[in-house]
C-alpha cells in the first residue's frame, strides 16, 4: 500500500514537471524507409506510402540511444493521431488499460500538437502528461491535406517503452481550430513491442530443418536456405493424412510460384507482391504453354504470406487436400515439381522462369523422395537391371 502510495506521488510529481515543447517546422518528410529494420511502422491502407499521393495514415516507432522518436502522418485536414494503450501493469507510468494519445492537427492551415485522453470517440486534450515530450515537429502541408509530424520521448519512463506491449491506434477527425472532434479508430492493433520494428512483421520461418526427414525440400541450389540472406528459391510439401501442407519462398519482387505437372496439366501456386501496396496476394492457375491462367484451385486452405518490407523476399505457406479439384486425374501423390517467378504489375502475373524442375514426377508424400541415398540407390538398382539385361543377353548369346 505504501509502495504504491509512493509510486502514486511519484507519478504526480512527475506529471508536474513536463510541459510540451513548442513545435517547429518538419525538417524531413515522413517515408517508409527504414520501416521493419529500424522502425517499427503501423499504416492505413497496410504498407501505405505516407509520403505518396494516395490517401495514408501512417506511424512509426523507433527507439535509439534511449529516446523513442514517434512520426505520425495522415492524409486529413482535421486531425491525424496515434493511440497507445498498455497492455501491461509493467508500464508505469500508465497502468494496464490507460492509454495516451498523441494528436497532430490542422489549425486554421497552421499545424498544432495535442496531448489527450480518449473515452469512447471523444478525445480530451490532456496539457501535462506524465512522458516528456521533446523536439515536436509539423507541417500541414499540400491544400491542407496533409499532416505529418515527429516527436521524441525520453526520460526515465522509457523503460515503459523498450519491450513492452502497447496496443497501438491510428485516430483521425475533424479539428475546428484546435477544438478535436470525435475520433473515428482507422487502425487497431493487438499487443505491438514498440522497441522492435519487425514485432508486427509476420514471420513465417520457413527454414530447412527436417528437409529429406519430414518434409520433402525443393531448393532452387544446393545451398539455397529460406532462412537466410543470400537469393534463393526453396519449396517443401508435407503430407499428413490426406493433406499436404507447402512452404514457398522466393528473393524476387514480383512472384514466387510453385508448379504441380500431372498428366501434361499443371497447377500453378503464387504467392505475389501486389505492387500498389507490397502486400501479399496469393492466387492459383494452371500453366497454359508459356503463360498463367488464372483458375481457383477450391482446395487450398490455411494461405498465409508475407512480403518483406526491408528485403526482396516473398513466402508464404499454404495447405491443399491431396487431390485437387480439378485436372489432376488418379489420386497417387506423385508430380512433376517446378518453382518459378515473375514480375507484378498489381496482381497481373507476367509470364514464368522456370527456377527449378524436378523433371520427372516425385512422390509428394515421401520426404526422402530426393534424398541422396534415394537417388543412387535407384541408380545403383537401374546399373543392376542394366547389368542383369546385359547379362541375359550374353547368356543368350552363349546359348
Ligand atoms: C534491413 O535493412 C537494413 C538497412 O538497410 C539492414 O541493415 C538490415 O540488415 C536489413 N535486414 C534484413 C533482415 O535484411
Ligand atoms: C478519416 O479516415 C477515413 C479513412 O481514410 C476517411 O474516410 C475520413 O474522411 C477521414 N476523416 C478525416 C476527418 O480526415
Ligand atoms: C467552431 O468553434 C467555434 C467557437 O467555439 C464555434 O462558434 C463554431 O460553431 C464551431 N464550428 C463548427 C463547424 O463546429
Ligand atoms: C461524439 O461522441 C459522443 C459520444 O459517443 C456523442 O455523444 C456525440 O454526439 C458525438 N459528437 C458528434 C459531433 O458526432
Ligand atoms: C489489446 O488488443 C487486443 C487485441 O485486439 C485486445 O484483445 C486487448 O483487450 C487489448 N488490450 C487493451 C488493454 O486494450
Ligand atoms: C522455426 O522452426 C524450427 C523448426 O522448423 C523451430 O525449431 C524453431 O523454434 C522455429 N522458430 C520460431 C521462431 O518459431
Ligand atoms: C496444414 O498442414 C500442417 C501439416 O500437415 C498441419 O500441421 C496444419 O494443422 C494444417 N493446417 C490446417 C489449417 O489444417
Ligand atoms: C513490392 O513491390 C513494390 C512496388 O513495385 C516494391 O517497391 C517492393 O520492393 C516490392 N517488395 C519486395 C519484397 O520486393
Ligand atoms: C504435353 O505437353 C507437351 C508440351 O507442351 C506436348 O508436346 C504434348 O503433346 C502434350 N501431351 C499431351 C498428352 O497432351
Ligand atoms: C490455353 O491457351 C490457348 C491459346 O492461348 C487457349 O486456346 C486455350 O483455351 C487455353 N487453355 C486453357 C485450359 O485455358
Ligand atoms: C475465383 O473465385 C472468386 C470468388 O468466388 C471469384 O471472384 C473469381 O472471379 C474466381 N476467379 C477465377 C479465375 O475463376
Ligand atoms: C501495369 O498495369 C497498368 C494497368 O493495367 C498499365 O497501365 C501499366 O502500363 C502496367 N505497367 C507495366 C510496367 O506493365
């Protein structure tokens, strides 16, 4: 009780000594660069370019030398504001469920900083708050309708922000003067590490631990490893009780695309960037002579994929029944595997390189399907067969 009695007075205390700092003009327009390596960024439409022509609500988080510095920018001509609540009772000097918002508005074509409090839709403007809030930035720029801004926060309390789970929002609403109006919530997300810049980047560790064991590997090169930095193209399949579950990943900018030939009929499997927003779309089709025709293969399940923010790289992971619902006649798992990749333009694929062929059909449930020791072994057995043909025909003509 005392501790926190303490604590209590300690927070007041603290709430007293910082003011905010008057704004100056923005030095350098708010971009997406850096955004997953050393930033951590939160946007509306997702992967929006804040410093385009399109509407975009943006954000940004990056702590260095023990100062978080936060960029806001929106494309509004009220106001644009970033929301944090914690998600944690570690987080002094907000408690678990208190949050703060940060408020970058239009005033009359002029830009203003607000600190607040949110209740539902309303924001009350707040003008001491418990973090210290330095070197505050605007602009409101572009007919008015665009708004960017950047602060830094630093002080003891940063601790409340190295590794530490914040829900973070994105607000926007009208201003008349610096008067808020209610705020509309255009971006939410759950519990985001606002110390690391890739804790809201989905990681789908696709790694070649288990290839020829569990899983069946299709490198592009024999030293291709999804995991790490060099290009490389890599495909696995899994099969567990009628299911096989696949892994692609590509170091291309456009498409990464896994390829099933049975029977002269090939079902094709992208995973793509859509280039007017670097964002992951997944399609299917079959591979007509050169080209792509798009077709839904209605029994994939479970797709999931990424495209790298900071690195020319698309996976994805994606699970299929065994038989397809098209095409693929007989319900064996063997098939004629390729891994190939082309350009985007939106969601239009351009025509494929082939990267990989498997060449003759493998069996899709078997992981060590490709195994060395496989290999020769069916080398070895097709050596004695040629031998034992050899041979019987020297003893036929010995007869
Ligand atoms: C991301 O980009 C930064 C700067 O360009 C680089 O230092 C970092 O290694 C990159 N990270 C990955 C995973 O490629
Ligand atoms: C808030 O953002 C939404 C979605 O982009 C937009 O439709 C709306 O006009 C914006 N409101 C203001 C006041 O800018
Ligand atoms: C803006 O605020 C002024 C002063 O409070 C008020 O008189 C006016 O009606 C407000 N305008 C709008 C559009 O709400
Ligand atoms: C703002 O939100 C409050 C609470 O939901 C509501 O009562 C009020 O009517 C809203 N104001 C406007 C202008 O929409
Ligand atoms: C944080 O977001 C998650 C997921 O949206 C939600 O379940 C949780 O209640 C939120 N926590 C707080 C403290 O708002
Ligand atoms: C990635 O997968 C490997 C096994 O394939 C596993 O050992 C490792 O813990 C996983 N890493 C993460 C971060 O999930
Ligand atoms: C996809 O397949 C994998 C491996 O068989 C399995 O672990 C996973 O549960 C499957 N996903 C779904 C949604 O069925
Ligand atoms: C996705 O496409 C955009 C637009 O062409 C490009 O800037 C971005 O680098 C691409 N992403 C990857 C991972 O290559
Ligand atoms: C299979 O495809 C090849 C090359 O496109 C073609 O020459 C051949 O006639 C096709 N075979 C069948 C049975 O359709
Ligand atoms: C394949 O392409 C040819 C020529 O472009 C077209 O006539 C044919 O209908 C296509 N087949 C399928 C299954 O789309
Ligand atoms: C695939 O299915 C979706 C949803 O049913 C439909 O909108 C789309 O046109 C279909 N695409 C093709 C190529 O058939
Ligand atoms: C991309 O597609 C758009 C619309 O279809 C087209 O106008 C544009 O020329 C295409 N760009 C390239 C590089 O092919």
């Amino acid at each position: 009780m005392e501790a926190r009695l303490i604590a209590v007075v300690l927070f007041v205390c603290a709430v007293c000594h910082f003011t905010e700092a008057q704004p100056t003009a923005l030095n350098t327009p708010i971009t997406r660069t850096t955004c997953g390596s050393s930033k951590l960024c939160v946007s509306t439409p997702g992967n929006c370019d804040p410093s385009g022509n399109s509407s975009c609500f943006f954000s940004s988080a990056q702590l260095s030398n023990s100062v978080l510095t936060v960029e806001i920018s929106g494309s509004t001509s009220g106001y644009v504001a970033l929301g944090l609540t914690a998600t944690t009772s570690l987080t002094q000097p907000l408690n678990q469920g208190d949050s703060v918002v940060f408020v970058c508005g239009n005033n009359n074509n002029s830009f203003f900083f607000q600190t607040a409090t949110q209740n539902g839709p309303q924001l009350t403007p707040v003008n001491t708050i418990s973090l210290p809030i330095t070197s505050i930035q605007g602009s409101v720029t572009a007919n008015q309708s665009l708004i960017q801004c950047t602060f830094n926060i630093s002080s003891q309390f940063l601790s409340t922000f190295s590794q530490l789970p914040f829900n973070v929002t994105i607000l926007n609403g009208t201003t008349n003067g610096t008067a808020l109006g209610n705020a509309t919530t255009i971006f939410s997300s759950g519990p985001l590490d606002l110390a690391n810049p890739k804790s809201n980047i989905p990681v789908l560790n696709i790694t070649r631990d288990g290839c020829g064991s569990t899983k069946l590997c299709f490198p592009n090169a024999s030293g291709c490893n999804p995991a790490g930095n060099s290009s490389c193209f890599f495909s696995s399949v899994q099969s567990k009780s009628q299911n096989f579950s696949f892994e692609l990943s590509g170091t291309i900018a456009g498409y990464v695309a896994l390829g099933l030939m049975k029977q002269n009929s090939t079902v094709v499997f992208i995973c793509g960037n859509d280039t007017t927003g670097s964002n992951f779309f997944f399609q299917t089709a079959i591979k007509n002579g050169t080209s792509l025709t798009l077709t839904n293969v209605t029994t994939v399940y479970n797709k999931q994929g990424v495209v790298a923010q900071n690195q020319t790289l698309i996976q994805c992971i994606f699970n299929t029944t065994t038989s397809f619902n098209f095409s693929t006649k007989g319900d064996d798992t063997k098939y004629q595997v390729t891994i190939m990749s082309g350009t985007t333009n939106g969601t239009q694929l351009g025509d494929p390189a082939v990267l990989y062929d498997s060449k003759t059909a493998i069996d899709l449930s078997d992981p060590a399907a490709l195994n060395p020791s496989s290999s020769s072994n069916s080398a070895v057995s097709l050596c004695t067969n040629v031998l034992a043909v050899m041979l019987s025909a020297l003893t036929l003509r010995l007869l």
